[in-house]
C-alpha cells in the first residue's frame, strides 16, 4: 500500500521492504549483524606495543582504534605464517567441529582411531584427544572413535594421546604403548 504522503516508486518501496526482510524489521526477529574485521598482533591488543591494526577493505588503523573494536567485539584466532603473513590456521570455538573439519577428520582416519577397530569413520563420533579448551576443536585433537571405544577412553585407564598427521598413541593400562598411524586413501604421486 501507499500512502498519500509516499513519494518512493513502486521499485523503491520493493527494494525497501526486501531490505526490510532481510534485516528481520518486519519479523521481529534481531537486526542484521555488522562483521567488522581488525587483525592486530596479540602485543598490540595487550597494549605492550603500538603497532597498527589492519581494518579489512581499508587499512591500517591506529592501535588504540583497534583496541577499542576489539574490546566490543567477538574474538577469533587466526594464526599466520611469520614470514609471509599469510593465513595457516583459524581458532575454533565451538565444541562441535563444522562439517568441512568433520569431513576431513573421517576421510583421514577412515575407521575407528583404535587399535584394531574396523568401524567405519562415518558411524563414529569425533573426540577431542584432549579435554575442550574453547580452542582446540582442530583435526589435530580430534579422532574418529566408534561409541564403545569413545566410552572406553572415558571410563577406563586406557590412556590416548594424538600427535600431528592423525597418529594415534594408545597406552594400555598397563603401559604397553601402541600407534596407529593414517591409512592412505589414494596412491602416493610420482617422487619429484
């Protein structure tokens, strides 16, 4: 409907009421959300330096603008190479992986992480090696493990430990150690 004092076009008023909808206005639901990325080296948000911050699609910024974005916003870790800057890894809150990392995790362990277990990774949970600390939710600390042996690791002294790769160390309780390394899942390309 227009009213009488309405001067927008037809195209106008569409555009705003599509606007309007995707922004939750008419819904109820909470206004979009602004995502406003700064880098800025750890030192630098800590105050112990003044060097500045990166606004992505603008800039540089002075450090104390970058810290007080910062101090207002929702955190997230991303590691970079030290040499050429560029992004290696990005820190995960949440408990469950997403489903890229899931994915990953099951193609590389292909089956139960524990010795002998042949349960395919698909039916298995992923388990953090080490307990949940807010950022270790990466395919280095997480393995393939059917239920039973998911269970076993929580209630018995049969001890597992994960190096780099998907290598799985199991330590019975009696202290035999024994590993479990990748299967690979195509054939190895011609040497260089």
């Amino acid at each position: 409907a227009r009213g009488l004092d309405d001067e927008r076009t037809m195209d106008q008023r569409r555009a705003d009421v599509a606007f309007d909808l995707l922004m939750g206005k008419e819904t109820g639901a909470p206004q979009g959300e602004v995502k406003v990325l700064v880098t800025l080296p750890a030192t630098t948000l800590m105050g112990m330096d003044q060097e500045p911050g990166m606004l992505a699609g603008y800039g540089p910024i002075p450090a104390d603008v970058a810290r007080d974005i910062a101090a207002g916003g929702t955190w997230k870790r991303i590691l970079t190479d030290p040499v050429t800057g560029v992004a290696v890894d990005v820190g995960r809150t949440n408990y469950r992986p997403s489903a890229a990392l899931a994915d990953l995790v099951r193609a590389r362990d292909v089956t139960c992480v524990a010795i002998g277990c042949r349960q395919p990774a698909h039916r298995c949970d992923l388990d953090h090696c080490e307990p949940f600390d807010g950022m270790n939710t990466v395919a280095d600390d997480l393995g393939a493990k059917c239920r039973r042996h998911h269970v076993m690791k929580h209630h018995t002294r049969w001890k597992r430990t994960q190096l780099p790769g998907g290598i799985h160390i199991w330590t019975t309780p009696m202290g035999r150690t024994y590993v479990r390394e990748p299967e690979p899942i195509a054939d190895p390309g011609p040497p260089f």
